[in-house]
C-alpha cells in the first residue's frame, strides 16, 4: 500500500502547528514529549529539515534535557541562513 499525502494550505499548517504548540510552556521538563511535538511540527511543514533537528529530537527521545542539548551542541543555534554568499 502506497503513502497517500494531503495537501494542506500554508495557513492551514501553522493554525495545527500553533495549536500543537499553544501548550509548549512546560515541555522542557518532558524531553520525550517535546521530541514528539517536533517531529509532528518537522511533519506539518513538509520541508527537508537540517540534519540537526533529527540529532536534537533523537537527543530528546533519549532523554537530553534542552539544557544538556545546549551545552553538547554549543554552535547548534549558530547557522547563517542569509542568501549572502
């Protein structure tokens, strides 16, 4: 059986990203939990990901802390993504 993909509007991802994130406030102490609504995030965008948001979700599915995440992978956050060559 082959994978069948709905097209989704580009407003109608970010209202279900939003919606899956309203509660995000307390999810740094669920590392597992946090891994779970990133991948669903990850999914709702529908675009190639860096390979970084998988080692930081395989981190948290683990049970990294974000804190721990941060200190392990200082230049994480650091990536220029201007045009600008």
């Amino acid at each position: 059986m082959t994978k069948v993909r709905i097209a989704k509007s580009e407003d109608s991802r970010m209202e279900s990203m939003a919606d899956e994130f309203s509660g995000f406030e307390g999810m740094e102490d669920d590392p597992k939990e946090m891994a779970r609504a990133m991948k669903k995030m990850g999914n709702e965008m529908g675009e190639e990901l860096p390979p970084e948001f998988n080692e930081v979700v395989d981190r948290l599915e683990s049970g990294q802390s974000p804190e721990e995440i941060e200190s392990a992978l200082p230049d994480l956050g650091n990536t220029d993504l201007s045009d600008d060559d």
